[in-house]
C-alpha cells in the first residue's frame, strides 16, 4: 500500500507541478518531460534569425560557424535550427522523459537482465534437480528456522537466500538478482495470502536491500577513474557501513516480527562473518593500491567461476539422479533457463511503471527541491558543508542508480575524490540500495501487491546507512 501511494502521489504532485511552472513561465517546453534525453540542452526560450541577422551580423556569423555545438554565451548556449529558429539553452536535462525511460529500461537494463536471469536461474534449476539445494537448506536450517520462522525446515528458499547473499557480499549484482528472484519465488509458494508480503518475504528483502559487501569494485574503479589517490581506500568503510545496515535491518524486522535473535546460532553466525570480513580486511589493507583492486576484482570473479565449478561438476557426479527423472544435466540447465526468462518478462511492468514515475519526479524538479530543502536544514543545524555536499547522493540513491550515481561522480569531481565530500558520496552510494526498485521488482516478480511495512523498514535502513557512512568517514579519513 505504501509503495502504491507514493507511486501515484509522485505522478500525480510532479505533472500538476510540471504545469504550474508551464503557467508561471518559469519552463519554457514541456517536452523534454516527455521526449527529452538524460543531460540534454533545457531549451529555455526561442526566437526567429532574422531578428539578429541583420542587425548583429558578427554575432549571427558566429551562430553560424559553430552550429553544430551551439555558441556560449555565458551560462547560455545558442544554437541556430536549420527552421531558422534559435534556441538558447541553459542546464541541462536531470533525467530521461518517458519515452526514452521506457526504452532505455528494456535495452539497458532489462534485456541485460533476462540474459542474467536465463543463465543463473539455470544453474539454480541443476541445484534443485541435483537435491544440492535440499542439502545446502539442511545445513543452513539452524541458522535460518530462527530468523525465518515462518518458513518450513530445509525449505529450498533456504539455498537461494545464500546464493543471493554470497553473490551481494561479493559485489556481483547481476548475479544476486537471479537468486534473490528465485528466493521469492520460492516463498511465494508457502504464503497463505498470495496478495500480500509475507514476513519471510519482507525479512529476506530487507536484508538484501541492506546490501552486505565485502568488495565494492565498482566504487574503486569510479574512484580510480577520478585519479583518487588511493582508490580502494573506500573499501573498508564500505564494509563496515553496509555490515551495520545489515545488522540493522535483522533487528528491525526482528522487533516487528517478534523474532528472539539473542540465541547461539545467530550471535555465532554474526560473529563468524565479523571474523571472515575482519580477516579478510587485514589481508587486503597490507596489500598496495594496485595490488588490492587486483586482489579484489580476481577474488570475487574466482568465487563466482568457482561457484559455477561446483555446481557443474556435483551434477556430474551424481548424473544418475536426473536419470532417474528422466532428464540430463543440460536439459535441466535449459528448463532452468526458460524459467528465468519467463521471470523476466513478469517483471517488465513493474521496472517500467516505477522507473517513469521516477523519471517525472526528477525532469519537473520536484526532487531538486526536495534535496535543496534537506541541504538547507542541515546547513541551519551546523552541519559540516563537506557531508552537506555528499547528501545528494543518499537523498537520491533510493530513487534511481543512475542519478545517485551521476551525483557521486559530480562530487568526485567537483571537490576531488579524496575530499570528505568524494569519499562520502562514495559510502552513500556503496552502502545502500535502490529501494523503490528494489521493491516494485522482487514483490512485482511474485504478483505481490501489499509490501506491509517494507518499505518503512528499508528506508529505516538507509537512514542507519547514511549515518553510520558520516561517522565512519570522520572517524577512517
């Protein structure tokens, strides 16, 4: 219900928006909103050539010779149409319009994802034809039946979970989406209420959203495409801002599902991972800026090839099973295969209807103000101007990737990467999700339509995310 709301109330609030700018004059067109491409020219007033063509020749000269990339003219450009009409532009477009969301959403990010989807969910499927994800639930089970009460003991829900969390804390995305999916999937089939979240479904959403990590390589490779001086430096930070958003979301939910966490098996697993990532953190600190994105980049490429490896070659050594149902190894791959792909078009609406209404909320500035508000107040309260400058990008980061992303590098640049404002905006976007998205995908990829207090939590965890990323940075840099 509450993702419902803010679906329409976005819609509804930034299109009357968009129209009392049109009515103040304070936006020109209203076709970029529609039509308009992600750091286009906003064209901000018109007028024919001939008004400057005979009475400003020099000017209408140099219109003229720089036609292809428009005349500068302070903050202004020029550009001569070949209507005749001269457009003066100023800033640029915030987001894509509708049309080109709608495209862009199935050629950049969902065709990318039915190609993942379609292989990954074909090793899951050799997983569940092999019985190795029965055997990985039994071992899991003890940990599991506590934090996922609800859920029956050995379920296959238990394997996919830990392949969706194994993929994240490794930094594979593309990977972990498919078998978080497929978790979904999996729970789907033991809720009572098909219409509405269950608290299996919300707990594993949350936790995955809260985004554990141990490598952030595509944080790095930002950082060292902006010369930061040592580009891995963010990676400690990272893991811990991430460890506690995690730590942060099995509690929340924990108190509003009624769960005991203050047993055995969850402190001893909590600790255990503390001591893989303390480890793990001391090795990769020793090593030097080159060797560590090195190390880091083979290390998470090794356990997904790896992983692969495992799962092949268990199905070969037991074969005779799915010759017992019938079937062999790559036939089950390719049913395994055609689900994920089935999966991928279930999910088309959902992306599509979330990303254009985020898409109108940013192109009619209703999101830059709601930024600038948040920067002000936080200016009011003495609030370091170095965290103010990061903010952006946590104010965004729920919203879209794309525009956290396009903030964080804008950061990077404005105030150098190794600044407290290039450093935070890169805990902001490393330890966080896309929570809107997030949501409409996994709930929409099982028709659920009541997501209860999911998204109330998942923004709780950004919010611990946030601020645990400013302490961390002040007390690391």
């Amino acid at each position: 219900m509450a993702l419902s709301r803010f679906w329409s109330y976005i819609i509804v609030l930034s299109v009357i928006f968009i129209f009392y700018l049109l009515a103040k004059g304070n936006m020109y067109s209203i076709g970029h909103v529609v039509n308009g491409k992600q750091n286009d020219a906003l064209v901000v007033a018109e007028f024919p050539a001939d008004n400057i063509k005979i009475g400003d020749t020099t000017f209408y000269a140099q219109l003229l010779a720089a036609k292809t990339t428009g005349l500068a003219v302070g903050d202004s450009t020029y550009v001569l149409q070949d209507n005749g009409i001269i457009q003066v532009c100023h800033g640029k477009q915030t987001a894509d319009g509708i049309f080109a969301t709608c495209k862009n959403t199935i050629m950049d990010i969902w065709l990318p994802l039915i190609g993942y989807l379609t292989f990954f969910c074909g090793l899951l499927h050799l997983l569940n034809d092999s019985n190795a994800i029965e055997k990985l639930a039994r071992v899991l089970a003890p940990f599991f039946v506590r934090v996922f009460p609800e859920l029956p003991k050995g379920h296959s829900a238990y394997g996919f979970m830990t392949m969706n969390f194994a993929a994240n804390f490794l930094g594979l995305d593309n990977a972990a989406t498919p078998f978080g999916l497929k978790a979904m999937e999996s729970m789907q089939e033991v809720n009572e209420d098909k219409d509405r979240a269950s608290n299996s479904q919300i707990m594993f959403l949350c936790l995955h959203a809260a985004g554990l990590t141990l490598i952030p390589t595509s944080i790095i490779g930002y950082r060292a495409a902006q010369h930061a001086s040592n580009p891995a430096d963010i990676m400690l930070p990272c893991i811990i801002t991430s460890f506690v958003g995690t730590l942060a979301a099995l509690v929340f939910v924990s108190i509003k599902q009624g769960i005991n966490l203050l047993n055995g098996v969850v402190i001893g697993l909590v600790t255990a991972v503390s001591a893989v990532i303390g480890f793990l953190l001391f090795y990769v600190n020793k090593l030097s800026g080159i060797e560590k994105f090195h190390f880091t980049g083979n290390l998470s490429n090794g356990v997904l090839l790896f992983i692969i490896l495992l799962i092949v070659a268990y199905c070969i050594v037991n074969e005779k099973i799915f010759k017992q149902n019938g079937t062999n190894i790559f036939d089950s791959f390719v049913t395994g295969a055609k689900d994920g792909f089935t999966t991928g078009v279930r999910v088309l609406p959902y992306m599509i209807a979330m990303l254009v209404a985020l898409s109108i909320f940013r192109n009619s500035g209703l999101m830059n103000m709601a930024m600038e508000g948040v920067s002000s107040s936080l200016s009011v309260f003495g609030v370091d101007a170095q965290i103010i400058n990061a903010i952006p990008v946590a104010l965004m980061r729920p919203f879209s990737a794309g525009g956290s992303r396009g903030f964080m590098l804008d950061a990077m640049k404005t105030y150098g990467p190794d600044s407290m404002a290039g450093q935070l905006s890169c805990l902001f976007q490393g330890a966080a999700e896309t929570t809107f998205y997030v949501i409409a995908l996994y709930f929409g990829s099982v028709n659920v339509k009541d997501t209860r207090y999911t998204l109330g939590i998942m923004l709780l965890v950004d919010l611990v995310c946030v601020l645990s990323a400013i302490f961390i940075c002040g007390l690391y840099f």
